[in-house]
C-alpha cells in the first residue's frame, strides 16, 4: 500500500501529480471522498477527472478517502 505517489511528467514544462489515499489500508478499499486541487468531486453527479485539472504546468494533487463500507452517493 502506498498512501501517497508523486508522478513527474516527462517534459519539462509539466509539474508533478501528487496522489494521496487518505486513511489507505488493507481495509480500506472502497472512496467516500476525491478531490482535484483540493476541489471536491461530486460522486454522485460527475465523479470525473479532466486531463487538463491533472496535467498542468503547476502540478497537481488527486486526493482520495478512503473507507472500509461501500459509501451510497
């Protein structure tokens, strides 16, 4: 289990995605929260990422909750 990765792009021009899994665990499988930018995700309604919020020239960060009970939207 990794709780958090960073991912450097190849070009230069790009800055690095951070991704976190909040309370990550064997346990700990399913998402009750993302958020992009530290923008929540609507889950229910849109519970999409869109290239260009991840792959930009500032960096990003994929924030992710983690629970052990399948979370009802």
């Amino acid at each position: 289990m990794f709780p958090k990765a960073t991912i450097r792009p190849v070009s230069s021009t790009l800055g690095p995605l951070t991704i976190t899994a909040n309370n990550a665990s064997s346990a700990n499988v399913f998402v009750a929260r993302a958020a992009v930018n530290g923008v929540d995700i609507d889950m229910h309604n849109y519970p999409y990422v869109h290239h260009d919020d991840i792959i930009r020239p500032g960096g990003a960060t994929l924030d992710f909750w983690m629970v052990a009970e399948e979370p009802h939207y």
